[in-house]
C-alpha cells in the first residue's frame, strides 16, 4: 500500500471510507451470533439427486460415419486459417 501514488485529498477520502467499512465491521462483531445456528445458503434447500446412470444414446460412431475424414474419434476438417 506504501507504493500507491496518490495524493493528500485523494488519501483522506480513502481513509474515510476504511474508516466506514471498518466501523460496519465492529457493529457487525458486536452482535451476539451464539443462537444462530450457522448455514451455507439463506433458504434450507437441498439439490434433489439423480441416478448417474446413462439416460442418452451414444451417436459418437454414428456421427463419425457421415464425415468425409476422421482419425479416431476426431472429425478432420481442412485448414481454415492459414
């Protein structure tokens, strides 16, 4: 922070506003947390979850056949960019 370059006025209005957010910080640790049971979100949710099984059709083989060039599992395309 030493290395910042910026001057006198700029200095003070940077100061008020730590100063301000550092006074938000205090009032917020004054308040008395002990009953409040902690949490990851604001609504008590959870994500329902599926099976992980496959639900699709593999077409990986079925595409590569209607291209004019594959290597593997590749499509081979002509230079676009030279």
């Amino acid at each position: 922070l030493a290395r910042i370059n910026i001057n006198e006025n700029e200095a003070k209005k940077v100061s008020e506003k730590l100063e301000g957010i550092l006074g938000l910080i205090d009032q917020m640790t004054e308040v008395n947390t002990d009953s409040i049971e902690p949490m990851a979100h604001a609504l008590d949710i959870t994500q329902p979850l599926r099976e992980d099984k496959v639900t699709e059709v593999d077409m990986r083989e079925k595409s590569l056949k209607l291209s004019n060039e594959t290597d593997q599992s590749l499509f081979i395309v002509p230079r676009v960019i030279e």
